[in-house]
C-alpha cells in the first residue's frame, strides 16, 4: 500500500514539475520572432515525407 501512495506522490510532483517547465518556457517564448521563422520555413513538404502507393 506505501509503494502505491508514494508512486502517485512522485507522479503528481513530476506533473507540477512539468507544468512550473513549460509555463516557464511560455513566458520565455517570442511569437514575433516564432512568426517570423515559420515565414521564412518553405512551403513543402520535407523531402522522404511521402506516403507509399
């Protein structure tokens, strides 16, 4: 029974852990510059991309 409750603790730290990373990572984010990279990306497909016949 321990082994279940700190194995559900450790998921939920790893969880808000995970949430505190990428709410970090957001408010480190330009969409300016995010913009201007998908604008300069080219239009196709990237090569090897293809379904098969």
């Amino acid at each position: 029974m321990n082994q279940f409750f700190v194995t559900a603790i450790a998921e939920k730290i790893s969880a808000l852990k995970t949430e505190a990373y990428f709410h970090e990572r957001q408010a480190r984010g330009d969409l300016a510059a995010f913009d201007a990279w998908l604008a300069a990306s080219p239009d196709a497909p990237p090569p090897g991309d293809e379904l098969p016949d």
